[in-house]
C-alpha cells in the first residue's frame, strides 16, 4: 500500500518557478503583418478579461475613465476584428487596455518586436546586481592575467 500523503502538503518537485517577464507566448500574436498579429493580441486580452469577469462593456468603462474620452464597445470589437482593416487601435487606447483588462503580458509583444523583455520592477536590482557580479568576475580575470603577465617580466 502506497503511503498516505497529507492533502495540504505542497509537492516541493512539482515546483514551476513564475516567469520573469511578461508577455504572451508566438503563438497568441502569430505570424503575419503587424496589424493583424496586434489584432489578436487585442483580441486575446478581452478574451481573457471575459473569463475573468470583466466584460468588454467593463473595459471600455475603464478605458474611457482612463484615457478621458469615450471608448464603446463597438469600437473595441473593431479594434479585435482582422476584418476591420481600417480600425486598428490606437497606442495610447492599446495602454488603455493594459490599465482596464490588467493584462500585463501586451505589454511584453512591442518590446519583443525589438529584441526586448519586459520584466516586472521588482526585478530590476536582481539584474543590476548580476551584470554587477560578472563585470567583476572579468575585471578579475583581466587584473590576474595583468598580473601574470608582470609578474613574467620579473
């Protein structure tokens, strides 16, 4: 007989580390002209606010909150639609929607655009400290081959 496992107990091997930058995954954006990889994200953003309960006339309360103008949900339809050619969303209605469905991960496809990851702030001093420790590393290895080298002159 198998022994008994507490139910509360936490698996310590089944441990997935949370990801260090945000941003969806190639297979949201997809391929294809820009406009239309942007389209899916938009779409993907209030598809995922819906399952969390925030319907679209929700996001476009909060847009239009946000941004101090009048956002309708017939507008962000258009804005999600590859059909709608002409209606592609605006940069500062696309950080608009950032703020209203709390969809961080749109804020990771510009940056990755350009070989970018977005990273959350409290991040920022990790990394600082890292490229700290390994300039220090090669300033270390450069200083002992210095030395080597006058050292062999002696």
């Amino acid at each position: 007989m198998p022994p008994l496992r507490d139910p509360h107990a936490r698996d310590l091997s089944a441990y997935e580390p949370e990801p260090v930058t945000v941003g969806y995954g190639e297979d949201v954006a997809g391929r294809g002209d820009l406009g239309n990889q942007i389209v899916r994200l938009v779409s993907r953003a209030l598809r995922d606010a819906s399952i969390a309960d925030i319907p679209r006339a929700e996001v476009a309360r909060r847009m239009a909150e946000y941004l101090g103008r009048e956002v309708r949900v017939a507008t962000l339809d258009k804005w999600a639609s590859a059909a709608a050619v002409e209606h592609r969303i605006p940069f500062d209605a696309y950080v608009a929607l950032v703020h209203a469905t709390g969809r961080h991960d749109l804020l990771g496809f510009p940056a990755s655009l350009f070989g970018y990851a977005v990273v959350p702030v409290s991040y920022v001093d990790m990394i600082e400290l890292q490229q700290l420790e390994e300039h220090a590393r090669d300033l270390a290895v450069r200083k002992a081959a210095l030395e080597a080298k006058i050292a062999g002159r002696r």
